[in-house]
C-alpha cells in the first residue's frame, strides 16, 4: 500500500487484467553423439552449416549416425537444436606450448586425436612489423591455425596466407577455412587480448595463460605452423552419454554453462525432443535412460528408432512409456564426405518433421502423412501388412508411396504406450505443451495472497491461454466449454489447502486426436430408392 503524507498528485501503475501465459518452444531438439570434432558442453546450433563449421562433417556410419541425423533435422523443417559431442572416457586434448609468447597454452578445442590436425603459428602482426620502439603496437602478434580432417607433415602444407604456396596442388590445403587472428595484445586485460579474441573467435583452438605472459615478445615474420600434440581419441561407450555438471569445467567460451552429456542436456528448459542417434548401437541400456530422461523432467519427449536387425514377424518391444516414440525402418541417405549412400537411423529426420509440423500447424497436429526428405531408399519395404503388424503395438512405419507420386512419407504417430489415452504423439505432446506453458506463466501466483481476487486471475489467465489454443484448432469442441474448463475456487480447495498454503487449480481439456482411420462407406443406390 502506497503511503500518501503530503497534499499532492499521486500517480501510479496497477495491473488489472489477467496475465498472459505465452506458450513454450515445442520444436527445439537436443542432440547427443560422436562428431568429427569440437567442444564437448551443449552448444546451440541454427543450421547444418553452422553445426560442420563447430563439429565437422560425417564421420561415416561406423563410427557415428550423429552429424546424419542433425543435417536429416535441418533439412526436414527443424530450425533450432543443442548438441552435446560425446567423446570416449580415455580421450585427452591435443596441445601446444610454443617458445613464442611465453606461457601460453593452446588447446584443440576439444578431446580427441583430431586436434593432432591443428597447426598454430605465432607471427608479427601486421601493426607490429611498422610500429615504432615503445609503441603499444610494437609487441602485438598473429595467430594462424589451419586444421585437415587427415593427418599431414608441416612440409606438406599449403600454407594460404603465402601467396608461393597457397595454389601448389601438390600441397595440401586445410579442410576448413583457416582462421587469422591479427593485431593480438599479450596484455590479458587489453581489448584485443589474444585470449579474448582468439577463445571467442575460433572454432578449432583455446588459449589461456599458464603463468606472467610477457609484455613484449619477439616473434619471426614467417614461422612455420606447428601441429598441437597428445590428442587421443576412442569410441563413446554407453556410459560416457551420462555426462557430468563439473563446476571446474575447464572448456571456454560456453553459453549454457559446464557440463556434458545427458546430465547437461537435461539442465536445458528449451529443449523439447531428445535425440541420441547411437542409441541403436547399445540395445537397450541408452534408449532405457534417454526415456528415463524424459520421464523425469516431464517436458520433452524422446526420438527412438528400431535396430538394424529388427524382426517385423515378432517384434518384441521393451518400453511402455508416454513419452517416447519408435520410428522404423532405417533410411538410405547420401554421404557428401564418401559420396556413396550410406543406411541411417531415421530419428534426425523424424525429429526434423517433428519440429516443422509444430511450427508450421501446432503441436496438436499428428507428425506423420509427411514426405521424409533426403531418403533415398528404405532399409526394406514396409507393406501394409507388416504395417498392421506394428501399428497397433507403437511402432510407427515410413513407407514407400512413390508408386502413387507420394514419395517416402512418415506413416505413424503413436507413442511406445499401451495407455490408449495416450497412443497418439500428438496428444502426448500437446499436454506437455500446455503443462510446460502454465508452469513458466504463472510463476508470479507463488507468494501471492490466497484468495478470490487471485484466484479469479489465475483461471482468467488460464482459461485466455486455453481460448487461443482452441481457437487455433488445438481442442475439440464446438464451443469453448465443451473444449476446456478451469476452477480456481472453494470447490477445488479445503480450508487445509488454503491454511497449507496450496493454491488448486483444477484444468481440463479435450485434446483433438489424428483421423488414423479414414473411412468412407459407398453403397449402390437405385433410382427410386431413398437415402
């Protein structure tokens, strides 16, 4: 209450209508695998360049399904991900400690044996050659760092920024364009420091001081690149998905904080599907904790596909949850790296149609009747036999219609569970966006007074909220009463709830649920028949 001591005009802001509730992202995956290269805390990626440019290209599918599924995410419809690089428990970080700056580590960013393909060079830098004694200018450098998906010798470089050896075909150019840092300080604090630049400029490489780095140094105009040492790479077992939140993180640059893996993944709100492409290669142990994931947080959903040897005669499945699905068969699609095609898993690009669905439609539309793009071919057919098969025990099917025009489409959207409440993806899904949503909007209620007049804000927020989703075609019904309902009143609370501090809110919606079946009923008709 406003205190008023003294004569006077006293204006103020009071908030008289009901809070808006803004419904949450839906189309948001997190992924988790092996990549070519990279760091290994979660980082945000908007498109498949920008996740070559961080992570590299296919690594082939003996080694990893995860840079298919991500570029099948993108070019099926999916605009946003986080992607979590699972490196081997035994793996190191290649490193460097040149003669020139004193010092000063640089480091591959991050583990594995690619970073043994990282080579460094310290020069003068380009205001330094002409600045004079005592100038700030006189002790800048620049750093050069060029990487090759291959191992090679220094002397098999060709060397972009020397203009005699940057076309000799003989030579071997970088596989990535190389990344020129000029005008460096060696002053920690400046500016233009070169940990300052260089950490949050490079893709390939971090810097960080290991002890006093010298104000001034004498660096030679044209050294030559020297390759970082010690990386050590290896295969992720299933147990190195779990991940850790390790507060002494040592990876720079981060947006989301430390930590990798699984355990990382999880502490990210935004995400809403949950993809491990490599899951198949571990039966059932990582499929069993990216469900438990899900299951847990409550506000995503998880991506699953078949193994490759999977019998469509005697499936035999071994979850029973709401909050996952099964995608099968595996997908023919080209490798740009081998250029040969190469059989998937389909769940990067399920994930993809997943996401462009509930941008383009809502959430509440099913996932399926959607062309799959970039597959080629299916592992096997899957004739509507087989499909009749799996369709009613959760096993969702791609099928081939391109005898009718219809290309290679998604054919399904149930769920892993035996609760016919919740078989469809759609209705899954739908609840966990409107759960998600009511959950973040009325944070505000928490330490409000317990009474009427909040009571009645919250069910008109609500109920507001609820109105644009029907409106939208996300609930069945005719008229807004037959499609939701909201109480916040004595009904919904004992004068226990309200002495314990609990505010109840009761909420009911009737989702809209996919036209599976479509059945058209045609008899004869005679002329002189009625209908």
């Amino acid at each position: 209450m406003a205190e008023y001591l003294s004569p006077g005009v006293y204006v103020e802001e009071v908030s008289t209508g009901p809070k808006p509730i803004e419904g949450v992202s839906t189309s948001v995956a997190g992924f988790l695998g092996p990549t070519e290269r990279g760091p290994e805390d979660i980082h945000y990626i908007s498109s498949w360049l920008e996740f070559k440019r961080l992570y590299g290209n296919h690594l082939g599918t003996d080694n990893s399904f995860m840079s298919y599924a991500v570029q099948g995410f993108f070019d099926n419809g999916g605009k946003r991900c986080f992607v979590g690089r699972i490196v081997g428990n035994g793996s190191a970080t290649a490193v460097l400690n040149p003669t020139a700056p004193g010092n000063v580590e640089f480091r591959a960013y991050g583990g594995g044996t690619w970073g043994n393909n990282v080579f460094v060079r310290v020069v003068e830098s380009t205001k330094s050659k002409n600045a004079k004694v005592g100038d700030a200018a006189k002790g800048w450098v620049r750093v050069q760092v060029l990487y090759f998906s291959e191992p090679v010798a220094p002397e098999e470089i060709a060397d972009p920024f020397n203009s005699d050896k940057a076309n000799d075909k003989k030579l071997r150019r970088p596989d990535v364009p190389p990344e020129d840092f000029d005008d460096l300080s060696l002053s920690t604090t400046a500016a233009n420091s070169f940990i300052t630049v260089i950490n949050a400029g490079s893709r390939l490489i971090r810097v960080t001081a290991t002890g006093a780095v010298p104000a001034v140094v004498t660096v030679a105009a044209d050294a030559a690149f020297t390759p970082l040492q010690g990386g050590v790479g290896g295969l992720p077992t299933v147990n190195d998905y779990a991940g850790n939140l390790d507060p002494n993180d040592d990876q720079n640059g981060k947006i989301l904080g430390s930590g990798r893996g699984l355990a990382a993944m999880d502490t990210i709100d935004a995400v809403s599907l949950l993809v491990a492409p490599d899951h198949v290669r571990f039966g059932n142990t990582l499929a069993g904790q990216i469900i438990t994931s899900c299951e847990n947080l409550k506000d995503r959903f998880a991506i699953l596909s078949t193994d490759r040897n999977f019998n469509v005669t005697t499936p035999q499945l071994q979850f029973d949850t709401t909050f996952g699905a099964l995608y099968h068969p595996w997908i023919w699609v080209y490798d740009t790296v081998t250029r040969e095609d190469q059989l998937v898993p389909p769940t990067g690009h399920v994930a993809g149609i997943i996401a462009r669905t509930d941008i383009e439609q809502g959430v509440w539309k099913a996932p399926a009747n959607a062309v799959v793009v970039d597959a080629k071919d299916l592992m096997s057919p899957i004739p509507k036999a087989v499909q009749d098969l799996l369709n009613p025990i959760g096993v969702n099917c791609i099928r081939d219609f391109r005898s009718d025009r219809r290309g290679i489409r998604l054919w399904g959207a149930r769920t892993m569970s035996s609760d016919p409440e919740w078989k469809y993806i759609n209705v899954r899904r739908l609840f966990l966006y409107i759960e998600e949503s009511i959950d973040e909007g009325t944070q505000w209620v928490v330490f409000e007074p317990n009474n009427e007049v909040t009571w009645g804000r919250v069910q008109r927020s609500i109920s507001n909220f609820l109105m644009t989703i029907w409106r939208n075609g996300g609930l069945f019904g005719s008229k807004p009463e037959e499609a939701f309902f909201v109480r916040c009143d004595r009904t919904t609370m004992s004068e226990d709830d309200i002495e314990n501090g609990r505010l109840v809110c009761q909420i009911g919606v009737c989702p809209v649920r996919p036209a599976e079946f479509v059945i058209f009923r045609i008899g004869q008709k005679t002329a002189d028949a009625t209908a």
